[in-house]
C-alpha cells in the first residue's frame, strides 16, 4: 500500500524543529519508507569520501542530510504561509470526462495546495 504524506516532492517547506528551526527549502529527495526527506539547503552534513576513479581526489563533502517529515510543514503556494493540510474530492473536466480525485487544500486559505 503507498504511504500518503503532507509533503511531496518540490514542495516548499517550513522546518518546525532542529537546528535548522524557522528554515524554508524545497523538497528534493522523499524517502518514503523511512518517513524521511531531504530539504535543499537543510541539515547540512559532510561525508569523508575515499578517492575513487569517478573522484580521483577524495575528501570530505557537503551535502543535505534527511529530516523526520513530522518536522516539516508545507508553504501554502497560494497565500504563501506555513499551513496543515486537508484532502478533499475535486472534479475536473479532462477532454469532456469528468475525473474526481483527492487533492491536498490548505486550511487557512482553503485553495489547492497542487502543483498544476
């Protein structure tokens, strides 16, 4: 069965705690199985890499480390403010069919939260 989360991927998104608190980024990386993403520019780390043919000089890299989705909190694209989410059943007309589908709506200013 797929997990269905608050967040997906390209999202903007607010950090709630950590040491990167107050942080926005968008989301590059969902890890599904381990409730886990990685926001651009959030939880930096720095991996120690063995020299290799691909990097023949080795050393020691920065990257984005994951972070617990419960941590995260979705900017609304419409009113531009860190708001919870709720699913609600939308119609849309696609080449005079009419689909129904669940999409994400934000709580305050109740317009879809989907990238369209």
């Amino acid at each position: 069965m797929q997990t269905r989360f608050h967040i997906r991927k390209n999202d903007h998104v607010l950090v709630l705690s950590g040491k990167d608190k107050g942080k926005t980024g968008v989301i590059l990386e969902m890890l599904p199985h381990k409730r886990r993403a990685t926001v651009e520019g959030i939880h930096m780390i720095k991996r120690h890499t063995r020299p290799s043919p691909q990097a023949p000089q080795g050393g020691i890299v920065e990257r984005e480390g994951t972070i617990n989705i419960a941590n995260l909190k979705l900017i609304c694209p419409s009113c531009d403010t860190p708001a919870r989410t709720k699913r609600s059943t939308v119609e849309k007309e696609i080449g005079g069919r009419t689909k129904t589908y669940h999409a994400r709506v934000c709580r305050k200013c109740g317009e879809s939260a989907e990238r369209d």
